[in-house]
C-alpha cells in the first residue's frame, strides 16, 4: 500500500497533518499531479479540446486514473467516505446511458452523456488521491481561477480585435469564450468567484492578485450576458464575503463592518451597469425591461422546452429518449436536469440524478458542520465558499446546461475540494479566537 503523502510523524498523532511541499513528492506522484493540473487547466477551454462530441481530455485519463486508483487506500479515510456514494451514482448513471446505445436513434450523441459521468469521476477521484489538505485546494483553486480570468481576460481583448472576436463572440454581443454556450461560460467562472472573495478577506498574501482575478472574471461574465449567472455570481460573491468577516470575527467585533461593504458593493453595481451597458448593451436591455415580450423569449422558450421534455419523459417513463438525445432540431438539452434526465433516461435517470444532486448537498451539510472542528479561519470561510459554488451550480442548472460536460468537471473539481478540506475537521484541531 502507497503511503499518504501527507502521513503525520511520530508523536503527531492528533496535529493537524504537515502536507509536503511539491518539491517534496515522489517523481511519480509530481508526474501524475501535473497531468491533473494540466486536465483541471484543460477544462476551462472545452472547445480546443474537443472533436465534435468528444473531448480529448479523455487521453489524459489512462495516465492519471490507474495512479490515482493505486493510491486510494492511501486517501484520508474521511474524504474517501464523503465521496463513496456520488462515485456510485456517477458509475450508475455511465451504465444506464450505455444502454441508449441499444435502442436511440443517435447513439454517437450518448457520448455527451458518457463523457459527463467519465470525467467527473476523474475530477473527483484523481483531485482526493493526488492533491491532499488545505496545500493541495489552494493549487486547484489557483489553476481554477487562473483558467477562469485567462479565458475571461482573453475574451476581453476579443472585444477589440476583430479578428479575434470573430472566432469568440459567435452569438452576436455574447460570448461564449471557449464552452458551447454563453450560458455555459458564465456558469463556470461564476463558480470560482466566491472562492476568490473569501481568500481575498482572509489570506493577505496575493490578495491583489485575486482583485484582479476577480475583476477579469466579472468582466468575462459580463461579456457572456448570462443575466441568471450575474446575478447568482454578485449573491455567491456577497454570501462569501459575509460568511469570510463572520469566520474571521471581524463581523462579531465591528458590525460595522458591513457599511463600507455595502456601500462598496452600491458603487460596485454602478459601475458594473455602466461596463454592463458598454461591453454588453443586450444584458442591460434584459435586467431593465425584464417585462417586456421581445425581452423575455428566453423564458417563454424554456417553458416550451420544459413542457416538450416532460412530454417526451411521460411518453417513455422507464428508459427515455436516450441519453443525449435533443429536444429538437435545434435544442439539445431540456434547460432544467431533472427534466433532461427524465426525457432521455426515463424514472431511473430521474432518481439517479437526484440522488446526486441529494449526496452533493449532504457533503455540504456535512462539511458546514465539520467546519467547526477546522483550525484556520481561511480554510473555513474557503468550505463556505465553495457550498456556495456548488449549490449555485445546481440551481443554475434549473435553468440552463443540464449538468453539461463543458462545466461538470469544474462542478465536482469544487466538490472533490470541498472533502479534501472537509476530511481534515477532527474534534480539537480547532483553537479558539482564530
């Protein structure tokens, strides 16, 4: 059995475990932690990768999975636990999509939904084995938040040169950087933000740069004039940045903490309207004249779509249409999961993808209560942070991309991160007054 890389010594049993630096790892373990990075880098440019409905992410899988499967038993036991049962029915839901292939009128389109199960489970198998404690989820939310503010940065000079923004903004004044869909970018950068606000309160060291980091992904995410995912980005960011002043005890100590907040987020939302109607005149018209009929065909075409997929779903409750099958000519997914489960995979697919939905959000209750046992006040406003994220993934998926394979890897990324500093919670590791 391979030893955890982050194994206490002697007479330390009951400390918080030292995690070694990278420099420190075996060649083995540094080659299969930087073909992760590499993959974790890779998700934030889906369509550089990808042939069609196949993403070539997949040839990095036989280079890290044997590793990081060799290396399981070695895992925290905690983490291993809280991840069991999301494992199970991400393997359930790849076996019950392989059997589309048997009866769909698209087989090869059952890859989207293959490919979705495939690489989450190495996100989350391969992030728990290689990266371990709080060391390795500040490398991930690093190449996270790098990927997100390169591909936003770039999406930003896009703007201004012709060339360049022919390629990116294919749908007219949004973007969609390098996913399928505009809604798909903005779901995904909007998922790293609050992270970036709790670091930014209580880590000092780099906090210019996560302001930066922070800035060109709201930036991005304004190109992408994705109303629902601004809006759940300023709620995440402000969630975040409460919850970072009340660990911190900055909130219990000064209440009045919060003026200057609020009026920063007041001058914030300002001068986001007025980049808004700059960069993006579409998403100001939308948020302004929300009411209007030519304004909100968005909405009324998703309440076709909702009804098209219940249809289909009751018409074959027990299998479906097949997984990744579309709703139409046009729409390939239903823009709520729980109705594009049922329309292609019937009644199972429906229970399986709520089972998922159900055990994501028990490791958020479960890490929210560990969270008093954790010994530092970053690690702790970082797992609100990150409940955040993953909870404002899955309602945005009430509305749009139906757990997609362009932003579920980043998905369970957060959730695999979410153990990780969950796992390492034991009662007295915590010390008062941190």
């Amino acid at each position: 059995m391979l030893a955890p890389l982050n194994a206490p010594a002697a007479g330390e049993v009951g400390r918080r475990p030292a995690v070694p630096r990278f420099q420190d790892y075996p060649l083995s373990a540094k080659f299969h932690t930087f073909i992760t990075s590499l993959l974790v880098v890779a998700f934030w440019f889906p369509s550089l990768t990808s042939i069609g409905q196949v993403n070539l992410n997949v040839i990095l899988l036989p280079l890290i999975l044997p590793y990081a499967i060799l290396r399981w038993p070695a895992v925290d036991v905690n983490a291993r636990r809280l991840i069991y049962l999301p494992v199970i029915l991400l393997l359930l839901v790849a076996a019950l999509s392989s059997l589309s292939f048997t009866f769909t009128e698209q087989p090869f389109l059952v890859f989207r939904v293959l490919y979705s199960q495939i690489i989450a489970l190495a996100a989350v198998v391969t992030i728990v084995a290689l990266y371990e404690g709080r060391r390795g989820c500040d490398r991930i939310i690093s190449l996270m938040a790098w990927g997100g503010s390169a591909s936003s940065l770039i999406v930003l000079v896009a703007k201004f040169v012709p060339a360049l923004g022919a390629v990116l903004f294919r749908h007219g004044d949004r973007t969609a950087a390098f996913f399928k869909h505009p809604n798909q970018f903005g779901m995904a950068i909007a998922m790293i933000a609050p992270v970036l606000v709790a670091q930014m309160i209580t880590i000092p060291k780099k906090r210019k740069l996560r302001v930066l980091q922070l800035a060109l992904i709201f930036v991005g995410l304004v190109l992408s004039g994705s109303k629902t995912n601004i809006g759940i980005f300023a709620v995440g960011c402000a969630l975040s940045a409460v919850g970072a002043l009340a660990v911190t005890g900055q909130l219990r100590r000064n209440p009045l903490v919060l003026v200057p907040l609020t009026l920063g987020t007041a001058v914030a939302a300002v001068g986001a309207t007025a980049l808004l109607s700059y960069l993006n005149p579409r998403a100001v018209r939308l948020m302004t004249a929300f009411a209007t009929q030519g304004e909100i065909q968005s909405t009324g075409s998703r309440k076709v779509l909702w009804q098209q997929s219940l249809d289909a779903g009751l018409d074959r409750p027990f299998t479906g249409v097949g997984a990744g099958q579309p709703v139409n000519l046009v729409v390939a997914h239903s823009h709520n999961v729980f109705l594009d489960y049922f329309r292609t995979m019937g009644i199972p697919g429906l229970a399986l993808v709520g089972g998922i939905v159900l055990s994501v959000l028990s490791i958020c209750l479960i890490a929210s209560i560990r969270s008093k046992y954790i010994a530092s006040n970053s690690d702790r406003s970082i797992v609100l942070a990150l409940i955040i994220s993953c909870v404002s993934y899955i309602l945005s998926n009430q509305l749009s991309d139906s757990f997609g394979p362009s932003t579920y890897p980043i998905f369970w990324s957060c959730v695999a991160m979410l153990a990780l500093i969950a796992s390492q919670a034991r009662p007295g590791l915590a010390r008062p007054g941190q």
